[in-house]
C-alpha cells in the first residue's frame, strides 16, 4: 500500500516545520506577533506528528529521502533583518503547502481506504495547516511592501 509512503512524507514535512517555525519565531522575537505566532505553529505541528503515529504504525513509512531533498534546500537556518524575516516567512510558507498538500492526499486515501479514524485525524489537522498558510501569506503581505519598496 502507497500510504505508508505518503505518511512518511508527511510525518517527515511536519517534523522540518516544526522546527523551522522554532528557529524562525526564536531568530525573530524581536517581532512579538512572529515569535508567539511560530510557537503555536510548531506546537501545532508536533501535535501533527503525534497523531499521524498511530497511522504509521499499521500502515508503516515508506518514504525514502523525498522530504529530506525539499526542506534542507528551502530551510537552511534562519536570516537576519527585514529582508531575512520576509524570505524566512516565505521558506515557511513554501514548506506549509508542502503539508498541506500531503493532508490533501491522504484525506483522498483515507476516504479510499475507508478508514474514518485516519480521516478523523486527518480533518483535526489540515485546517490548522491551512491556517498556517493563510497567516504565513498574511504576514508577507504585510512585510513586502516595507521590506522591499522603503530605501534602508
């Protein structure tokens, strides 16, 4: 069966936001809305991850180093400044539809499968992921035009 691979992807994509959300809220406390925002975030996450576990243990994890070729590239550490906040906020952002395109897959696959505990799961988690996209759009809205047209 195919799901255990996307479960690994997803386990493994929650995991990378996890912490990117740490070190971007911590790197940028100096901006309270992203520090407390990013922390929540990352709770959020690692609560993904908890409960995507049970899944993984009767369907198992399949997924190579698929994951692990996306975030190093997009999320190698955290910037400095105004500029280093917005391209850090688009790092997150990038990586956020990454998990929220795996939910969308796996909701598919769990309605296939019939199995409505994993569907169960799987509707507690995407709209938080799909929340964190919206703030994470949001907050470049809100950051580009300062950031990128106001001479420093």
């Amino acid at each position: 069966m195919h799901l255990a691979h996307y479960l690994a992807l997803t386990h493994r994509a929650e995991t990378a936001l996890q912490g990117a959300f740490c070190a971007v809220g911590q790197d940028h406390a100096d901006e309270p809305d992203v520090y407390f925002t990013c922390q929540r975030l990352a709770a959020q996450c690692a609560e993904h991850t908890r409960l995507l576990q049970p899944f993984a243990d009767r369907y198992g994890q399949d997924a190579p180093d698929e994951p692990d070729r996306l975030h190093p590239t997009l999320f190698t550490g955290t910037r400095t400044g105004a500029l280093g906040l917005l391209r850090d906020l688009h790092d997150l952002y990038l990586m956020a539809t990454q998990s929220q395109l795996c939910w969308t897959v796996i909701a598919q696959a769990a309605q296939g499968a019939r199995d409505n505990q994993l569907l169960d799961s799987v509707h507690r988690c995407q709209p938080q992921t799909t929340q964190q996209v919206k703030w994470l759009l949001t907050r470049i809205k809100q950051a580009a035009p300062q950031t990128l047209a106001v001479a420093s």
